[in-house]
C-alpha cells in the first residue's frame, strides 16, 4: 500500500515518526506495531487500519499467550 502512494520507507518512517528500518520489519511481519503506530501509519496512507494491516487470530489465541 506505502507503494501505492509512491512513499519510500524512509519516507514513511518520516511521517510517522520511527526508523525506516521500522517500516521494513512490519512490512516483513517481522514486528507488530502497537494500536498508535498502526493508526498512523494507516493515516498517512490515507486507510483505515483494518485496510492496512490483517489480523490472523482469535480471542482464544490471545487469552492462552497472556495478552
């Protein structure tokens, strides 16, 4: 989607104020942004988070890991 908006990760990270690398792991599921972060990022790409981000999980799932 940052792609759709011609938006480097550098660039990205500028408006939302994180390091590229930052942008880079959450694009590579390799990081979980917290609820601000997510809200925006899917701000700055003018989306909602559920537009943005997909969440793969139930309740359950969550209860179980302590969260």
């Amino acid at each position: 989607m940052r792609v759709r908006y011609d938006l480097t990760q550098e660039q990205l990270a500028n408006i939302v104020n994180v390091r590229r690398e930052t942008i880079g792991h959450i694009e590579k599921n390799k990081y979980n942004p917290s609820l601000v972060l997510a809200y925006k990022i899917a701000r700055a790409l003018n989306s909602t988070i559920e537009e943005v981000f997909t969440f793969s999980g139930n309740a359950k799932d969550t209860r179980e890991r302590g969260v």
